[in-house]
C-alpha cells in the first residue's frame, strides 16, 4: 500500500481538497509512479465547473504529468524503475484496428485504471481522472500509459507535454500535417492555441495569425511564432484573415478553443480551397455544428484531432528532442509554479486567463 497525497473534487464548483490516498500494490501489468510535476490544463478545470458531468466524483484531478518509475507490477517490460516517463491519458491496447494500423490516440479499447484508490483510513473510493489523477505525489498506471523519456528532460516541461503540448503541436504536425511555406490561422490563444501555432512553426509555416479576444494572450503568441494577431473585437476575423491571405484564406485553420460553434465555422471560411480545417481537441458535450455546405464544395477537409493524432510512445520523445534542440518552447510556457497544498489558487490563476500553463510542483 502507498499513501499519496491528492488533489480530490467532490462537488462541481466547491474548493478541490488535498488529502490522503491509498494505492495498492501494483498488480500484474500496472506501474507505481512517483509523480514530480503535474500541468494544470483546461479539462480539469472543465471538470472542476461540472460541464463534464459523466467523470465520476469523488475524482482525483489531473491528467498531464512527469515522474519516476517507483515500482513494476508482474509482466510490465516496457519500463523499468527509475525511468522518468510522462504519463499519457490513452493507454493504447495496442491490439485493437486502430492500433494495429498506427492510429493510438483513438484506440478502439483503451485500458485505464480508474477506481484503485481508496481515501486512507477507509474504504471509501476515489477515482483516478481520465486513469490518471496526476494531481498526486503517487500514481498507479497501466503499462501503455507510462511513456519513459530521456532522464535529461526536466519534470516541470515533461508535464506539459502530457496533454496540452501533444493535442497542439501533435494536430499541426500529426494531424493537418502542415507543410513548410503554408499559410496557417490559430482560434485560440490558450496552452493549446500556443502549442498549434508552435507545432506550425516547427513544421514551417511562413505565416500563423494567431486570433483571439485577450490581447495579452496574442501578445504571448507572437513570442511563440504567431507572425500576425487578428482581435475578433476589433473587426471582422474571417475578412481579416483572407485580407492577409490575398483574399484567399489559409491553407490550415485550427480551432482550439473548444467551447462555442462561432469560431469553428470561421475557421471553415477562412480556410481556402482544397485547405484543412482541424477541430482540436475535446468538445463540450452537446455542441452542434452549422456548417455551409457551399464551403464543403471547395473541397476543404474539415477534420478531428484527438490528442494531436499523437502515438505517445514515438511523439512524446519526439517533443522532448524538439525541446532539447531549441525548436519547442516550453520554459515561457510556464508561468507559474504552485504546491499541491495550492491547487485552488492554480484553477483561480488559469480561469482568469492571465497564464500559459501552471505547474503543480509535487517532489
Ligand atoms: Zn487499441
Ligand atoms: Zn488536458
């Protein structure tokens, strides 16, 4: 038995408390992990305010995070104590059709572990967020879902690239696949917005237009590759963006707000013909979409990115070299460190909008 200490949400919208959990004994084909560092991103804030109301409560919260192998259950070959790994929230089965045919990141029968954990001192249940819960000194894992990378890498930079770094840069690279001299436009400003228009950087691009309301958050994109900002509230953003273009609008489009139908559908106009338009990431549930079928004619692709088409065990060392030569930006990401004991301040900082990502510091 482990005892960890957590960050747990028992009701939609009340203060996350930090206390005691229990793990068991990793079992056959499941990994002990001593977690150094935890990202705090969006979803886990989504969860927080109850808009996904199918994660189970009470839950452990987080789901992006860096740390070292404690511990192997019977059977796990794949890593070993004292690897560093960065966890990743689909743990492939890697059997199923979707696996088999290279594409993980929507694997047909994902293998989580969500219900190990018990508050100390009882018998009462806590969940582990998207089979994870990376907001905890200690986690329990299956295999797949433990991704070891080079020891070099630091734990705060490693933790952002569980979630928020491979959904963005992954849905430039993996999923639009955008190609060097493109033209690209970037709804969203957020960690995910960022990690696109990096992910588009790095593939090439000579022009990203990163758009969005906070002028701070475009601000933030210049320095991370946008080469032009377009503030919906000063105009037009679809007019804007073929102005730019020519008239013509941009080769790649991205969507990485995930909250409202507008900006989707200008991200559909203001893609040109034959251009890609990704949705990234997760959606509300419920939301629905108008789309002009006059756009479909042009032949544009509209498409998903789940995870940013990412097959965590070759993209997430793949992101950690891109880091290491200079390429993928992480230390301005982070703009903020707290404790675990300050989680709550850490939702209060990322809901007022005036960070890139904050880290919770867990060793
Ligand atoms: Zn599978
Ligand atoms: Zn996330």
């Amino acid at each position: 038995m482990t005892t960890a200490k957590g960050a747990v949400l028992y009701e939609y919208n009340k203060p996350v408390k930090v206390q005691e959990v229990e793990l068991p004994e990793p079992g056959p084909g499941l990994v002990l992990v001593k977690m150094m560092s935890s990202g705090v991103c969006h979803s886990d804030w989504h969860v927080v305010k109850g808009e996904w109301p199918s994660v189970p409560m009470p839950t452990v919260l987080g789901h992006e995070g860096a740390g070292v192998v404690e511990e192997v259950g019977q059977g796990v070959t794949t890593v070993k104590k004292g690897d560093h790994v960065i966890l990743s929230w689909m743990p492939q089965c890697r059997v199923c059709e979707m696996c088999v045919k290279g594409f993980p990141q929507v694997c047909l029968n994902p293998v989580r572990m969500t219900t190990q954990a018990t508050v100390k001192g009882s018998n009462d249940k806590v969940h582990m967020l998207s089979g994870l819960g990376t907001m905890a000194t200690y986690n329990l894992v299956t295999e797949a879902a433990a991704v070891p990378v080079d020891k070099a890498m630091p734990f705060e930079q490693a933790s952002l690239i569980g979630c928020g770094v491979a959904t963005g840069v992954g849905a430039a690279i993996n999923t639009a696949q955008v190609q060097p001299g493109s033209t690209v436009a970037v709804f969203g400003a957020g960690g995910v917005g960022i990690s696109v228009i990096q992910g588009a950087r790095i593939a090439g691009a000579s022009m990203i237009i990163s758009v969005d309301m906070l002028d701070n958050k475009l601000q933030m994109a210049k320095e991370f590759g946008a080469t032009h900002t377009v503030n919906p509230k000063a105009g037009d953003a679809v007019a804007k963006i073929k102005e730019l273009t020519g008239g013509l609008g941009v080769h790649y489009a991205f969507e990485a707000i995930g909250l409202v139908e507008g900006p989707f559908v200008q991200a559909i106009e203001a893609t040109r013909n034959r251009g890609v338009t990704t949705w990234v990431g997760h959606s509300p549930e419920g939301l629905m979409l108008n789309i002009s079928a006059r756009a479909l004619m042009m032949e544009k692709t509209i498409i998903g990115s789940m995870y940013g088409s990412s097959r965590p065990h070759v993209d997430f060392p793949r992101l950690v070299s891109l880091y290491q030569t200079g390429q993928l930006k992480l230390d301005e990401f982070i703009t903020k460190r707290f404790s675990l004991n300050q989680v709550n301040e850490a939702f209060a900082a990322l809901g007022s909008g005036q960070v890139a990502r904050s880290v919770l510091t867990l060793a």
